[in-house]
C-alpha cells in the first residue's frame, strides 16, 4: 500500500502473506483451465452467466410470474426449468469459494475498502455499488462480460475480441485520466 492509497482493513490473519505467483505461471495455468473447461463442456469461461442465472432463481422465488411471463428470463428459468442448472453457476461458486481459500491460505484475507484520499468510505462503497450494477447491466446487454470476451474470443483469436479488448484498455486508460484526483 503506498501513501496516496488508504484503506480501512480488519485483518483476520496474523501471518505474513505468502509472495504471488509468478504471472507467466498463473497465465499458464489459467490456460490450461480455460482448455479443460472447453474440452468437457464444450464452453468457455465467463462470470456474468452465473450471476445472471442466479438473479433470475431469486427472480423466481419472488415472483416466479414474472419470471414466466418474461421473455429473456423464460430461457433460463421459466416453467419447471431451473436457472442454476447450468455449468456456468458451479464456475462462478468455484470462483467464489476458491479465491476464498486461496486468500486464506496464502495470508491475504482480510476486509477493507481500498480509497483515495479525497473519498470518504462511504462514497467509495456507493460509487463501487453504482459501477458494479452498471457493469453487470452492460454485461448483460452485451451478451457477456469482459472477462469472456477476453478469455473465449481471445482464445479462440476472434477479430470482434481482440478488438473490444484493444477498446476496452484503452477506454480504460483514457476514463482514468478523469477519475486520477479521487485517487492520489
């Protein structure tokens, strides 16, 4: 953590963390799942999928009529169709429950919110809420989320990909420039 960064942090471990992995290892690694992945179930990787097909089992307990009377949602939960039936959930639960552990194994677990000095927590939790729910929305709305734009287009040396990742880091970059006073 350098000085323009605070955080509020409640550590729950004691012990000094364990170095990172080596990018080109994790890299790697991260390739051979995305490989196994499409080997077994004839698909890629991706975050939003999951988060979706779980809103919409929420969907359906609440108001299980609009569920069925909803176009988009009757694909994946209308009727007797059950969303969480689906891969997609199991990786985003994996995800969850392994980044989980890994953080606890590794001596990195713990709560904080990581600001600028010119954010009080609050504004940060709400600006983080707001651009979370933006980002899941757009996801949708694009049919998926970067993280499988990048990793199944990419591998998969789709054009359309490598040109929304070239766009979205440069995007990236640009938006940053606007935003570099709330952080240092």
């Amino acid at each position: 953590m350098t000085a323009a960064y605070t955080s509020e942090t409640k550590s729950t471990s004691k012990r000094q963390p364990k170095p990172f992995t080596n990018s080109i290892i994790a890299g790697v690694i991260l390739g051979l799942v995305l490989f196994g992945v499409y080997f077994f179930t004839g698909d890629g990787l991706g975050a939003s999928g999951g988060a979706n097909r779980i809103a919409i089992w929420l969907a359906k307990i609440v108001a299980p009529g609009w569920v069925n009377s909803t176009p988009y949602l009757i694909k994946y939960g209308g009727g007797v169709k059950n969303p969480l039936d689906s891969f997609i959930v199991m990786l985003d639960i994996g995800v969850l429950l392994g980044g989980f552990l890994s953080a606890w194994f590794f001596g990195r677990f713990k709560l904080e919110t990581v600001k600028g000095p010119r954010v009080t927590f609050s504004t940060r939790w709400i600006i983080a809420f707001f651009g979370g729910t933006l980002a899941g929305f757009g996801a949708r709305l694009a049919r998926g989320c970067t993280s499988g734009q990048g990793l199944n287009g990419a591998a998969t040396l789709s054009v359309g990909s490598w040109a929304f990742l070239l766009a979205f880091f440069a995007g990236g970059y640009l938006l940053a420039y606007f935003v570099r006073r709330l952080w240092f």
